[in-house]
C-alpha cells in the first residue's frame, strides 16, 4: 500500500468523516451532578459507546476509535482503575458478539502490556474473531497515549533500519498502533475540556476540531449529527489557499 499522510499529500475531503475519533469524557461529572458514583458515570459512558457505534456505522463512517483510558489515567484512585478494567472486562463479554453480528471489526490499541492476563487474553481473542468483519473498524485506545505511540514507532522503526540516521515519515507511520487506519477526519471531544490529553498526538495533524459540553453520558445520535454537520461547514485547505479550492471544485 502507498504511504500518504496529510502532510505529504492532499487527501480526500469525504462528505461523511471516514474516520471518527472521540475523547469520551465527562462520565465522573455527570454522575456527580446526580449524586452517584463516579462509576455509575463509567457504566452509562459504556451504553452511550453502543449507541455511537451503532450511528456511526448507519451513517458510513468508516474508523470509530475511542479514548477509553489514558496512559496517565493510572493516576486516578486504585478503585476506580480497577472498576475501570471490570467494567472492560464486562464490555467485551457482553459487545462482542453483538459487534460480530453487525459486521464490526474491534481493534484495541495502546500498551496492552499493563493489562491482567485474562484481559490481554480477551482482547486478543476478540480481536481475532472480529478481524475479517468489513463494515466498519471500531479501535477502543486503551492505556493509550500519543507519545507512547510515537516513542514505540521510532523504536520499532529505527530496529528495522539499523545504521540509519536520517529518517522519514514514511519510514515511521507504518509502524504507529493505528497504521491500519486513515487520519482522523473528525475529532470529538466531549466533558466541555479542549484539550488533547495526550491522544493521536501526530495522527491528528490536519483532523477538523470538534467540541461540545455534553458529558459522555449523554451523548446521542443527534451530538454526533450536530458534530458532522459542523464537519461539513469546514474548509479543509490542508496548507492551501481558500482560492485554490474554490478554482478545484468550479
Ligand atoms: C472519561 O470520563 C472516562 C475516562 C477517562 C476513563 P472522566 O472519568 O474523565 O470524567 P470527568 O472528566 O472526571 O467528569
Ligand atoms: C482523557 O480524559 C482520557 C480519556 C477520555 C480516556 P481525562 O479526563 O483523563 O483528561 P484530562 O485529565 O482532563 O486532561
Ligand atoms: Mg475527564
């Protein structure tokens, strides 16, 4: 497959964002808000991944991929890091079939090495099942953290060149966790924060910005239209001028 990035060509502009990516937060606030437990914001997080799965795959989208737990996130209390990997654990049980069944292919990216056992053993075992699944791929990052991904490309990338010095961009996207996958053409992110939090640091190189108060929880369909809607009124120039494209599409 030919190597192009956003950087070394002008790719498509799709109508319909092929690839989707979403920081999912807001779950702790929106259970606080009603007096629950952080967690309860977790588990209802998890119904609102369904829903969005499930829009996106009828709207065409081709790549959903989720921030579901950051390499910092180890720094939150033992208790809910622990819930977190239940509720993971959980998730794969119960969505699994149902994400096969709807021609949905799951990746899971990050360092997985953290991970109890029968976790990894999981993961690879759904991942597996899933892989020849054509619809749509779904990539859940999990201990996932933009630098960890660039530092563990440049290791893998320079093993295969031994010797070199100089070093191109084609030479390291092929081995980023997501190199399956175009770039991002949409980024959401939910819980009211712009920021982003150590996500697809280089993947997110010309993606379009998309921000919303929502809390995770609560998101539907109708964000994700509004999301898409706002994607749609973009002009995506990718270095060029606002003439150039004008003169493109006349
Ligand atoms: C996002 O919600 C989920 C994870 C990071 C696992 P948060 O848990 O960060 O919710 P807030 O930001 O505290 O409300
Ligand atoms: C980002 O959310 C990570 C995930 C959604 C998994 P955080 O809640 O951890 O981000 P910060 O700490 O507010 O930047
Ligand atoms: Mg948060």
């Amino acid at each position: 497959m030919k190597y192009t990035s956003s950087t070394t060509a002008v790719p498509d502009a799709p109508a319909v964002p092929r690839h989707v990516a979403i920081i999912m937060d807001g779950n702790g606030r929106w259970a606080t808000k009603r007096f629950l437990p952080r967690v309860a914001g977790h588990v209802k997080g998890v119904e609102a991944v369904r829903t969005v799965v499930e829009a996106c795959a009828r709207r065409g989208v081709e790549y959903l991929t989720v921030f579901a737990f950051s390499s910092e996130n180890w720094r939150r209390p033992e208790e809910e890091v622990s819930l977190l990997m239940r509720l993971f654990v959980t998730a794969l049980e119960r969505e699994v079939s149902k994400l096969h069944a709807n021609n949905i292919r799951l990746k899971v990216v990050g360092d997985l090495s953290r991970f109890d056992a029968k976790l990894q053993g999981m993961i690879a075992s759904a991942e597996r099942k899933t892989a020849a699944n054509t619809r749509m791929t779904l990539t859940v990052c999990a201990n996932y953290g933009g630098r960890w991904d660039i530092m563990q490309a440049v290791g893998k990338m320079v093993a295969t060149h031994p010797g070199a010095a100089d070093f191109t961009e084609e030479q390291l996207a092929p081995h980023l966790a997501m190199a399956y996958a175009p770039e991002p053409d949409l980024f959401i992110r939910t819980g009211g924060e712009q920021r982003i939090s150590n996500f697809l640091l280089w993947q997110l190189a010309y993606t379009e910005l998309f921000f919303t108060d929502a809390y995770w929880p609560d998101f539907s369909s109708e964000h994700l239209d509004a999301a898409i809607a706002s994607y749609q009124h973009r002009e995506r120039r990718f270095g060029r001028t606002g003439d150039q494209l004008a003169e493109k599409t006349s």
